[in-house]
C-alpha cells in the first residue's frame, strides 16, 4: 500500500468465523484494497449459522451490529462482508450501524437490472442455492422472477473447505481452459 493509500480513512470487514483460503481478490485479503482494511471477527458465525433461507434471530443479528460498532469505533467509514447469505440481515443493521454496510452482492442486483434488457435475468453463483433464494432477495427489494441461481457442488471444493474444513487446494490441480 502506498502512502497515500495509507493516509485513506479504512474500510471495516466483518469476518465470519469460516477460516478459508483469501488470496488478493478476495474482499478479506489487505491486498485487494488501495486503501487500508479493518477486520472484526464476529462469533457465534459458523457456516451452518449464516448460510440459511431462515431469518437470523436477534442474538444474531446483536453480534453483528457490536462488532460493526467497534469497526466504527476504530474508524472505518464502511463495513462490508463477503457472504450473500447476509442479505437477510441487511436492513437491520443498516438501520443500527452509525456507518453504511453492504452485506451481500445481491445489493448489486438492482443497478444490473437497470442495464440488461427487461426480458434478460441476472445469473448469481452461490455457495448454496438450495438455501439462498427468494427470502434473500425480497429482503433487499429483489424480484425473484429478476434472478437465476446456480450453487456449487455439494462435494466441490468450496463447500469442502467451508462446511468439512478441508484444506484449501493451492490451485495445482486446477486447469483453465
């Protein structure tokens, strides 16, 4: 990071408490951002917890929004995560938070309404799509006839690492074609 990057108020990241690989790209890693990152681990965040097509009960939910609140206390002038399942929770501790967050990608889903044509459906990859579905959606205003998703493997590698805690592949074994 350069020192001008440096000098930038930091973004806040509310980690959940899935240890993965984060290589730079990955919101998590100090390497994606040109300017400083803040982490806060919030407990009680297991994969089984967040990813769900239920509402998170409050004590969830209070988790979150202490530790959005140290964020804000140690300066960071935005909070994001890296979990679409979040959405769920996103009017509620936009509403509690002193500072903006974006808890999921799904937010993006409206601006990409606007460029595609009306007959056109947006594609989401998702972790879990038996689980991330309409609720997602209605609780960030999405129209769920607007969005086509697709999960990965239940035995991929993805959901080794996040729900088995499978190691991580250092990517020797996968081929681009």
């Amino acid at each position: 990071m350069t020192d001008s990057a440096a000098a930038q108020p930091p973004l806040g990241f509310l980690a959940v408490e899935v240890d993965i690989f984060r290589p730079p790209g990955d919101p998590y890693n100090d390497k994606t951002w040109p300017f400083p990152l803040i982490r806060e681990k919030v407990t009680g965040t297991s994969e089984s917890q967040i990813v769900t097509s239920t509402a998170y009960d409050d004590a969830f939910i209070e988790r979150f929004v202490a530790a959005g609140q140290r964020l804000a206390e140690r300066g960071a002038v935005g909070i994001i995560t890296s979990c679409g399942f979040l959405a769920m929770a996103q009017k509620r501790l936009a509403a509690r938070l002193p500072i903006p967050i974006a808890t999921s990608s799904l937010m993006q889903v409206p601006s990409l309404r606007a460029l595609i044509p009306a007959n056109k459906a947006i594609g989401v990859l998702t972790y879990d799509s038996t689980r991330l579905g309409e609720a997602h959606l209605l609780a960030l205003d999405i129209k769920p006839e607007d969005v086509r998703m697709w999960g990965t493997p239940d035995d991929g590698h993805l959901r080794g690492i996040c729900a088995r805690g499978e190691k991580p592949s250092q990517g020797n074994d996968v081929s681009i074609p």
